[in-house]
C-alpha cells in the first residue's frame, strides 16, 4: 500500500520546502493604529481583519488560532472594561465574546491547550495585585482558574509546552522574570529566572524542543530573543540586531531553513526573519503605520487535537490548498526531536518508533481510524483516536500529517507541525 512505504521513503528522497508564508499579528488600536489584528503576507501586503473601531475602549494584547482553525482568538484588555476574549471570524467578524474576570483586567495572552481548551492568561499588577490562569472550556463556556501568583507585577506571554502540554508562563518581576511551566492542575512543575526583561512573546519551537522568548534589549542590553531548554536553562539566541523580541514564532518545523519570524518593536515597526543557524536578519516587513505585538500563522495550525473525553482523541486537519488531496497521519510515543531528515534539508518533525509503523500501516485497526483518507472541499479531515480499554497510563503521543501529490518529488507535498495530545 502506498500510504505505508510513505515514511520509508523520505529518508532518502526530497520534498518540496513550504514555509509558512502568511503571518497574523496585533496591532495597537489605543496608540492611533488603524489595525486590531491584521495579516501580511510573503509580499508584505497587509490586510485587516479587526479594526480598532470594532474594540471600543478594549485593545488586543495576545492572539492565536482557535482549535477548529477557522476562527482567531483575541485576548482584551481595558481600564473600562473587563478582561475578555473574543473570536473572529477570517472576514473580521467578532462571533463569540468570553468574559474571564469582572476586574476590569487584561486578558494578555491566549493559547489552546492539548484538549483544544482555551487558556486565558489575566494580568493587572497595579490594582488586582493577582496574575491567574484560566480555562475555558469552549461550547459550554466553564471558566476554572488553573493557577493564581500575588504580586504588583505584570506577565505577559503564555505558550504550551509541545513536550508536556504543560503551560508556559512569563511572569516579570521586579530586576527578575520568569518562566513559570504549569501543569493542568496548576502545579508548578518548573520554573527559570533571569534579569532579562523577557517582554516579549514565548512559543514553542518543534524542532529543537526548546521555547523561544523575545525580550527588550533597550531595557536589557544583550537580548533580543532567549531560549529556555527542557531542562529549564535560559541562554541567549539573539543578542542585538533588533529593536525588541515583541513577537517571536518559529517557522515550520519540516522548513529546510528554520528560522524565527521576530516582530520587532518600537521604532520602525515590522516582521524579520531570523535565521536560526545563522542569526541573519532578513526585513519581511517594515512601517510606521501599524504596530506589530503577537505574531503568528495565519490559519496556519493545520494539525489540531480536540479532547473527546477520556480515552478518545479527534486529530482535526485543516489545509485549505491541499483539498481533495490524500493524506496520511503517522504518530510517535517518543517525540519530535530527533525527527527524519529529508535530502533537501527539510525534515519530517517526529521521532520514528513502532507505534509510528503501526500507525501509517493501518495496524493499530480501530483503535485508530481516519488515518489516511482524501481531505474535503475546504481542506478538512479528521482521525480518530480510541484508547478506551486498553487500561494505558497518562502519556503523551505526538502526530504529524502527510499530504500526497504525484507531481511533488516522492510524492509528499505538504508535512504538517506536529500535534500533542495527553491521554
């Protein structure tokens, strides 16, 4: 069968390099920007998606894709109003309005977690003296507070841990900030200090397992971006050549040249590609109309995990320009690290073992359906995960999808980030 020889064959054949091309980010409505939140694409052109006007006496702090990965999540603040999060549509139309606190706080940063949950991270050191964490549980809307830290200080970034599911936390204190990662019952696992002012945004890089933080060099010379390692060291990544980390996310991790996009703020505004071997900087957009704070794929998380309960898993796909094309879903019980070399320098991000075999072979029968199959008309598709009865302990299992196209070399045309789901 064809689907099966799929991962044997890119240990020794090419693929076509597909990095992200198109790139949402927050824009600062409060300082006169005319954009919310917006994308810009590989030729620089912006499009607006959420005006300021739309926000009223609200203003957008952190954003990423919902789980289905057709709507944004927007995390608000404001001195008037409390601290929601709203969901947008592509054509900017704000279909859904959460409130997480009564406090007239800031919802600073959003994230999905590995059950396709919402976690809201609140922050207002100068009057509730609380940063929290919360969940949402979308469709039923509960609102439960993860973890909760006094204190007259701001956080400022939250990401989730592609090793754990874990939160990722940055909390900044007083000549201190820290990294703080949170388990799902609020437990802190582990945590980093460092007298960088770690400003910026945090996510996770698959490719090396290691979290990339931004940080202000205008307040902390040396330190335009950091890395924190899975043990927890903090080193730096990028020490000058930008005016500030403000927004830091890692391109694909299959992309034959890794790199970070860094929007960079004050002073000119804009998005730059750093080169993750290197450190080169490469300028993909720079203004002074708009202001760029967050930064992320737009619609770019073609690979999602959504809880169906204890024992059941929906791996949901959602890659638009490859609709009607076959896909296979390979998973691995060990990781992304170590990965597939491809002969063109990309890789296929997943740690090969037998239960990735298994999987791409159609060995695992109904424990495991849906993993191959033809994406729909809009792109979709959806494998399913059923481990009920096996009596399994927690652990993570990690997958990747593979798009097939006869004219790509080898055949394979696209390769997914991977997906974490905990049972």
């Amino acid at each position: 069968m064809r689907y099966a020889i799929v991962l044997a064959l890119a240990l020794s054949s090419a693929a076509v390099a597909q990095p992200y091309s198109d790139w949402a980010f927050i824009g600062n409505p409060s300082a006169g920007q005319p954009v919310a939140l917006g994308s810009v694409d590989g030729g620089g052109n912006v499009t607006t998606i959420l005006s300021g006007a739309q926000l009223a006496n609200s203003f957008p702090s952190g954003a990423c894709m919902d789980a289905d990965n057709r709507h944004y999540l927007v995390g608000l603040g404001s001195s008037v109003n409390n601290a929601s999060v709203i969901r947008v549509s592509p054509t900017g139309m704000i279909v859904q309005t959460i409130t997480v606190s009564t406090l007239m706080t800031t919802a600073v940063d959003v994230a999905v977690d590995v059950n396709g949950d919402y976690l809201v991270l609140e922050s207002n050191g100068t009057s509730a003296f609380q940063t929290r964490l919360y969940r949402v549980t979308p469709v039923v809307n509960t609102i439960t507070t993860v973890w909760s830290i006094g204190g007259f200080y701001p956080a400022y970034a939250l990401a989730i841990d592609g090793a754990s599911g874990d939160a990722l936390v940055v909390y900044q204190g007083f000549g201190t900030a820290t990294v703080y990662r949170i388990a799902p019952s609020g437990t802190v696992v582990k945590s980093s200090a460092t007298p960088v002012n770690l400003r910026g945004q945090l996510q996770y890089d698959w490719r090396t397992g290691d979290t990339i933080i931004g940080a202000w060099p205008n307040i902390s010379p040396g330190a335009v971006l950091l890395k924190r390692d899975g043990a927890g060291n903090l080193s730096t990544l990028l020490a000058a050549g930008l005016n500030s980390g403000e927004g830091v996310y890692p391109d694909r991790a299959s992309s034959a040249n890794p790199r970070w996009i860094v929007a960079s703020d004050p002073g000119t505004s804009g998005l730059f590609a750093v080169d993750a071997t290197t450190n080169a900087i490469t300028t993909l957009h720079a203004t002074t109309s708009y202001v760029y704070s967050h930064v992320f794929p737009d619609r770019g998380r073609n690979l999602t995990v959504i809880r169906q309960g204890a024992t059941l898993r929906d791996f949901a796909i959602s890659i638009p320009a490859d609709a009607g094309r076959n896909y296979v879903l390979g998973l691995s019980v060990t990781g992304t690290t170590a990965g597939v070399p491809l002969a063109d320098g990309r890789r296929i991000p997943l740690t090969i073992d037998p239960v990735t075999a298994a999987s791409v072979n159609g060995v695992l029968g109904p424990i495991l359906t849906g993993h191959v199959g033809t994406l729909d008309a809009s792109g979709r598709g959806v494998a399913n995960l059923n481990v009920s009865g096996l009596g399994l302990p927690p652990m993570p299992i990690w997958a990747i999808v593979l798009t097939l196209d006869p004219s790509a070399p080898l055949g394979i045309r696209t390769i997914t980030d991977p997906a974490l789901a905990v049972l």
